[in-house]
C-alpha cells in the first residue's frame, strides 16, 4: 500500500498484493484504487486496459472480480514531477525569523500538494512568502514541510527554512517532545476526567483509505486526552499528542466510543450542524528553536465556526 505523505510523483513503484478473503467478489480496478491512494481509479483502469496487471501469472481486464488468494502484480508508470507554483494566498503567521514559520492553517486547506490538490494548499502559499528560503529535504511537494495535519483540522504547523532546522524539528518529532495540544468536540459525555488510549494505528484492514487501530500492522501511537466541559451530549476535550500518526486522534477518540464531531469518516453522518468536516483545532505548538536551543511555545485561538459551535452547544 502507498500513503502519499510517504511516496513522491516520479517514483516508479512495483505493487505486489495477495486478496484477503473478505475481498472476494470486488472489481480489481476498485480493490487496487482502495490499496493504492496515490494512484486514481481511471488511472488503474488504463493500466488494466494495456495488459499492465497480472493476476496469477496472467494479464486481467478491469471487470475482473478478485478471489482470496489471488496475487496482483503489476507497476505504476512513472510520471512526471509536476511544477508547484508559489500562490499569493494569505497566511495567518503566528511567529516568523530566519528559520522557521509558525503559521495558523484555516479549514479546508491542504499542507502539501499530492493527487487532485497542486494549487491552493499550505506549500503553494508559503512558497509565495518564503521565496527560495525553505528546506528541500522533502523534496519539490513538501519544502519546508515537517510535519502536517489534516485538510479539515485547522490550526499550528511550523515550516522550516532551511535544513538544518528541518534536522532538528524533525528529531525533536522522532523522540516526540515536541508539544502538540488540540482542541476537540466529541460525541457522548465522558465518564473519566482524563484519560490515554495507547493503541498501534495502522491501515484499516479492508477499507485502505482509513486508518484504524491495528494491533497487527499498526504503528506505536499514544493520546492523552481531559475534559474540558460536558455539553450535552458531547464533550469539549483537550488532547495531546505523544506520537503523530496519520488521523491520530480521530482514530483514537472514535476507538473508545467518542468519535469527532463532524468525522464522518470516523463517526456519524450527522448533518445537524452543518459542518466541514471534524471538529478539531492544533491549538498549541511547542519545541526548542534549532537556533537558540531556548522553548518556545505559541498558541493559536479557537477559529470562529469552533466557538459558534460552542456556543450553540451550550444553549
């Protein structure tokens, strides 16, 4: 499988998988579009139609339907890196020197360009602000990119300038002492007052698109989480993140019955509240500055649509 935070366009890739059991009966172009995500349904369906997929040894078309045991093989041509162009795009910039840019991500923004998203997102504006000053370790997609969070969740993300505080900011997320604190509604009223769920996150094992708690394939991932305030049927929480992982703490917080409000990835499909997506905020970013070596910690408030939420909540 290929998670784009993980992969770059212009990489050849070869794909190898063996059908799990509760697969039998799917279209191979939609089971292989659900196990890659970097690579369009349309796209695959080329790729069946010039005899590029191999199942068992033999070449398929793109209604073949896939058996448990069945061994798919086949390569995503190589393309071209696209050009990612600087946009004038405002940015709410919290802090700002030499080498690193803490900036306040507003809903519905993407950090990083990847399939379907290569204008309007986090890195085509920073581009526009920071000129060439940015760090190229993550190659032309993601300069200045160390760490991300999701097109949905708004708040704090520091972008580094060059790479020597790319380096360090990223060691600092490796051995997880960056302070990383998110405001969040969730479904149902919390019996404990605080809590932690410690528990692997890894693709989910049947729809590939989602992240799950996997005990099997999963990643090590640790959410502390308190109560802020019991509304109703919901509760305004804080969580703090010990490690980052893709969709963390809505993973999380779902896994232990209090899904987001507004995930309806991870929730409910509840529309009452006519909301973008899930209700969650980066409200606090903390690390060492990889120049001065000295903490620095900065806040970011609640957007406006999370304190209007609130308020209706509380009535």
């Amino acid at each position: 499988m290929i998670d784009m935070a993980e992969s770059m366009i212009g990489v050849k890739q070869m794909e190898k998988f063996i059908v799990p059991a509760e697969c039998t009966g799917a279209r191979i172009d939609k089971y292989i579009s659900e196990m890659v995500e970097s690579i369009s349904r349309s796209r695959i369906q080329g790729i069946l139609k010039n005899g590029g997929v191999m199942v068992n040894g033999s070449t398929v078309k793109a209604n073949y339907k896939v058996s448990a045991g069945d061994v798919i093989e086949f390569q995503i041509p190589e393309d071209r890196e696209p050009d990612i162009e600087p946009e004038n795009i405002p940015l709410d910039i919290i802090y700002e020197d030499e080498d690193v840019l803490v900036v306040n991500k507003p809903k519905g923004m993407v950090v990083h360009p990847s399939a379907g998203h290569y204008s309007g997102t986090l890195v085509n504006a920073i581009m526009y602000h920071c000129k060439d000053s940015l760090s190229g370790i993550n190659g032309v997609l993601r300069p200045g990119i160390v760490h991300r969070i999701d097109m949905d969740t708004t708040g704090l993300l520091v972008v580094c300038k060059n790479d020597a505080a790319h380096n360090f900011i990223a060691e600092q997320l490796s051995v997880h002492s960056i302070t990383r604190k998110y405001r969040a509604i969730v479904y149902h009223g919390m019996k404990e007052e605080s809590g932690t769920v410690d528990a692997p996150i890894g693709r989910h094992p049947v729809d590939r698109k989602k992240m799950a708690v996997n005990h099997k394939n999963g990643k090590p991932a640790v959410t502390h989480y308190k109560v802020l305030e019991k509304i109703g049927s919901f509760t305004y929480i804080e969580c703090q993140l010990e490690t980052g992982r893709t969709h963390q703490i809505r993973v999380h917080m779902a896994s232990i019955n209090h899904p987001l409000l507004g995930d309806a990835v991870y929730g409910p499909r509840d529309s009452s509240y006519h909301l973008q997506g899930q209700v969650l905020h980066a409200m606090t970013l903390g690390f060492i500055h990889p120049r001065t070596g000295q903490y620095m910690e900065f806040e970011a408030p609640l957007p406006e649509y999370f304190e209007k939420l609130l308020n209706k909540l509380r009535g």
